[in-house]
C-alpha cells in the first residue's frame, strides 16, 4: 500500500507539471505572437507613408496630378516629402491657395530647406502677388546663396519691373545677360569714339551692374543726354540686345522749341538762358545767365568739354559778373542805421576740372580768382574789425576740391544715400587780410516706394558748412529761397525783399534739413504734374555775431512741379515760416 501511495504521489506530481508547462508555454507563445503582431502594426505606418510617397511620385510623373495631390496629402506630421509633393501637385492642378497650403506646412517643418520658399514664390507669382514673391526669394537665397534657379527668377522679376540695376544684381551671380547688340536711340550726332568711350561696353560681354552704373556716370559727364532710358530686350538665343534711348541736346537743345522754351524760362523774373550744346560733335557745350532785374543784375557764362578726348573727364572755365543790391535790415545786427542800400559788385572767373571715377564716385577740383567792391556803406557797418572783414574791397583767389560717393544702394527697394564732402581755401589780399577756409558736407537719400514708376517719390537732405578766418561778405553762407544764386532752400524763407537780397539769414556756419514727397497727379506726355509737402528744417550762425538766424528755423508748406516736354520743370512754392508766421509763394524754373 505504501508502495503505491508513493507512485500515485509522484504520477500526480508530474501531471501538475506538465498542466503548468503547458499552460506557461501558451503564456509565452500569446505574449511573443502579440509582440511580433505589435511590431508589425507598429511599422506599418512608415511603410505606408514611404508607399504613399513613391505612389505619389509615380502618379505625379504620369501627369496624374490630382492623383498625386490625393496621395500626398495626409496628417498634418507627415513627412516634409509628401508635402513638398503634395504642393507640386496643387500647383500643376493651378490649385494656388491649396499649393500655398502644403508648402507653407513643408516650410514650418523644414525652415531651412530654400526650395520651399522658391516655390511658395513661384505660387504667388502665379497669383500676381510679385511683391511677396520677392521676398520670398531673397529669405531663399540666404538659406543657398548660389542657387542657379533662385537667381535666376529673382533677376526677371525685377526685369519684369523694369528695375535693370537690381535684376542685374542676381543676374551677374550667374553670369548673366550676355550682349548680342548695344545701340543707342535715335541715332546720336556725338563722336562715336567719345560716345563708344562714355558708354563703356558692348558685345558680346556681360552686362554687370557697375558697368552700367559707370555708363551713366560718363553720360551725365557730357551733359547732353539730360533725359536717358536704358532697355534689355531678351532675343531668342538666350542673349539680351541693350539699347539706350537718350535724345541728344545739339546746338539749342533737343528740338529747336525746346531750346527756345528753355531759353526763355526766365522771362517771369527779367532773365534768359542761353544755351549751345554738342559743338562739333565733341560735346562742347556753352551755358549762361543773363538777369537784368535792376536789383540784382548779373551775367554768367559756363564752357565745358571733355578733356583728353575722355568722357570721364570734364573742364569747366566760367566767368561771373554781378551788380546787386542788398537789404540787410533784419539780417545784420551791427547796430547804428541799418543797411538797406548796400550795394555789391563781383567780378569771378574761374576753372574746374571734374573726374568720373566710377559709377559709384567721382571728384572735382578748382580755382576761382575774385574781385569785389561795396557801396552805400554805413560808418557803423565798418566800424568793427569784423565789419570791416566783411565789407573791404579787394581781390582773392580761392581753391577747393570735391569727392562725391555713392554710400549705400539698395536697388531692390529703389533706395540710394548719397553723400559728398567738399573743402576751400582761399586768401584775402587787401591790407591787413589773411587766409579763409571752408568745409561742406551732405547726405541726401532718395527713395522711389513703388516697384516702378514714379508715381510716389520721397528725397531727404541734410547738409551742413562753416566757414573759417577772413571771409568776405560775398562768401557767406545762405538760407531762403534764391533762384540761380543760393542752394541751401529753407522754403519759408524768402530770398529777396522788396526785389533786393538780404531777407534771409546769412553766416559762417549752417545746418540745413530738407524733406519731400512728391506725388504725379497728372501726365499726358506733355505736362506731367507733382505735388508734395515738404518740411524744411535748419539754422545758421556766425562768430561775428553780426549775422545767423539766432534760433532754430523751421518752414513747412506745399510745392508743384510741373514738368513741360520733358525740357524745363517749373516749381511753385507755398511755404510758412513757423516761427515767424509769415507766408511764401515763389516759382522758378528747373533745367
């Protein structure tokens, strides 16, 4: 019995074992079978999407562009793949604003990949939205600079605008435009070696932004294409034929009418303009001023030529002569009876020399011997030292030199700065006379807002001056509104009173701000109308203190220009003096 209680023991003991092997074997077989199910339905999403893609790419490779836009799209962290794609497909389909979709999410997943931004440009494009387009394109090519296509399109966007400066910028990276042909319209009278000289190039080179920047330069160097127009036009080999429309100024200007109108601007205020241009197909020019005004009579006469036969250099002789009288009852305070009756005389002559360097900045350089006289003085205008400095007969002689440079161009947004320095030395010979100096500086920035024409324009200019030692009267600067003899404007400020100069302050040392913005109200090809406010800012002092303006001047108001056959710009002027509350309205004429 003990016997087989035993082996029942051990029988029932190995039953259990085997029930419980089993039943662990189960266990593991369910627990491994699920894993490996798992794992499956775990990668069975990427290999979907990696399927979708290469669908997609196969159907968008067929041309079965909605088949393809459907495949692409999914959830919203898809792969920036299928986006991309999924934009393509929408863009074929001209589907913009659901191409603008998916790549605007390819874009926020992947911002340093350009090719979205390219081709978010591409759709706006499409849309008409040019404006956006570029930007897009210029944030692109800070991601890759060398991009071929990006500059590409970025280049004939601003060619479609008429912007070569700015075209040419991205353009030039790809070695692009190659000439085919340069010609010049209509057909030109000027020298064709000095003209061949000013313009610089030809085919079949590339074209490059500083190349055409000196072209103008050198025209303007001449001074005979006073209204000039540069055109690409694309052929069909992939080259560009260049073609500048410049009428030319021969003898009494671009057509006889216009010379006569230019001539006879000045009738209003008692003088003409006489004017010869182009002698001997040399661009030879004569320029002069004849005012007959009994207050302020004077005469002057400008030669020029290119020098060395080389449009980059220009000569100038002039001579200067004037008989003006002179109101300074609110303009000096030196005391004792005022002095409205000064009259002044001058006689000038003079040289200078100008060098085009490049498009981007030139120099000049002069010297001017001067003799000059004072009548109806006072005995307390002269009754200081520095009365007597101001108001002495006598002769000088005087020479400056000039550097203009372009600081900043953003051609893009038809942005420039501008900037010259110029500095004088000169000395006084009349008894007991010495040496003078005298610095200038400016900036002046001009801004275009519109991606073309120029049916809003803004410039900005601020300058400043002062003048050191024996400086003679004639010699001092001016603030107010003074045709043909005075360039510092403060526009509520008038030059003259009752026909005679003096009205504006004068001194030694000025600051001078000026601002306007100009809007063409009106065109029909033989007037075009602007008008603009402006805001005009400055003061000006000297060590004397016999003269300056003794506060900070500040002049608003509104001017028109009218420009007339693209020959002569009249401007009318409304200004307030707001400080002193008084009014101007002036009008002169702009050649």
């Amino acid at each position: 019995m003990d016997g087989d209680q035993e082996l029942s023991v051990a029988g029932g003991a190995g039953v259990r074992a085997r029930g419980i092997g089993f039943v662990l074997g189960f266990v593991f077989f369910f627990l491994a079978f699920g894993t490996f199910c798992f794992a499956q339905e775990s990668s069975q999403p990427e290999k979907s999407e990696s399927a979708r893609l290469a669908e997609a790419q196969k159907a968008f490779d067929a041309g079965q562009f909605a088949d393809a836009a459907r495949l692409a799209h999914g959830p919203e962290n898809q792969s920036v793949d299928l986006d991309f794609l999924g934009g393509l497909s929408f863009a074929k389909l001209q589907r913009w604003s659901d191409a603008r979709t998916a790549f605007e999410a390819g874009h926020r997943k992947a911002p340093q990949q350009a090719r979205f931004l390219v081709e978010l440009a591409g759709v706006d494009y499409k849309s008409k939205n040019t404006r956006l387009a570029k930007r897009e394109l210029r944030s692109a090519l800070k991601l890759d600079t060398k991009d071929r296509y990006t500059l590409e399109f970025l280049g004939t966007l601003y060619f479609l605008d008429g912007n070569i400066e700015a075209a040419l910028k991205y353009w030039n990276a790809i070695e692009k435009p190659r000439l085919r042909k340069v010609s010049v319209a209509p057909p030109p009278t000027l020298d064709p070696a000095l003209l061949q000289n000013a313009i610089g190039f030809n085919a079949p080179q590339i074209l490059t932004g500083d190349a055409l920047l000196g072209a103008e330069a050198r025209l303007d160097n001449l001074e005979i294409y006073p209204h000039r127009r540069e055109e690409l036009v694309p052929t069909g080999d992939g080259n560009y034929d260049a073609t500048f429309h410049m009428p030319e100024r021969n003898l009494w200007g671009d057509t006889w009418w216009q010379g006569a109108l230019t001539w006879l601007s000045g009738l209003p205020y008692a003088t003409v303009y006489p004017q010869i241009f182009n002698l001997d197909h040399e661009a030879i020019n004569v320029t002069s001023l004849l005012r007959w005004d009994s207050e302020k009579r004077r005469a002057f006469v400008d030669g020029s030529m290119p020098l060395l036969h080389q449009s980059k250099y220009r000569l100038h002789i002039y001579f200067d002569g004037r008989n003006e009288n002179w109101n300074l009852t609110n303009t000096f305070f030196g005391g004792g009876s005022a002095l409205s009756d000064l009259n002044v005389r001058r006689l000038a002559g003079g040289a200078e020399l100008r060098s085009v360097m490049s498009g981007r900045w030139s120099w000049s350089t002069g010297i001017e011997i001067a003799n000059r006289s004072f009548r109806n003085l006072t005995p307390e205008a002269t009754s200081s030292a520095a009365g007597k400095t101001f108001f002495t007969d006598g002769n000088s002689i005087s020479y400056w030199g000039r550097v203009d440079r372009s600081l900043l161009r953003v051609p893009e947004h038809r942005f420039t700065i501008d900037g010259s320095g110029e500095g004088r030395v000169g000395r006084e010979f009349a008894t007991g006379f010495g040496s003078y100096g005298a610095v200038r500086g400016s900036l002046a920035a001009h801004w275009l807002p519109q991606a073309k024409g120029d049916d809003y324009e803004m410039l900005a200019r601020v300058r400043t001056g002062e003048a050191f030692g024996d400086i003679p009267f004639d010699e001092l600067y001016q603030l107010g509104v003074e045709r043909d003899d005075n360039d510092l404007w403060l526009r509520g400020h008038a030059g003259t009173v009752d026909g005679r100069k003096g009205a504006a302050p004068l001194g030694r040392r000025y600051f001078l701000a000026n601002w306007e913005i100009d809007k063409r109200v009106y065109s029909n090809g033989i007037f075009t109308v602007k008008l603009g406010p402006f805001v005009d800012n400055g003061a000006i002092a000297d060590s004397s203190g016999l003269f300056g303006s003794r506060k900070w001047l500040w002049d608003t108001g509104a001017q028109c220009k009218i420009r007339v056959l693209s020959s002569v710009t009249v401007v009318l002027i409304y200004g307030r003096d707001l400080r002193g509350g008084k009014n101007v309205f002036y009008g002169t004429a702009l050649h």
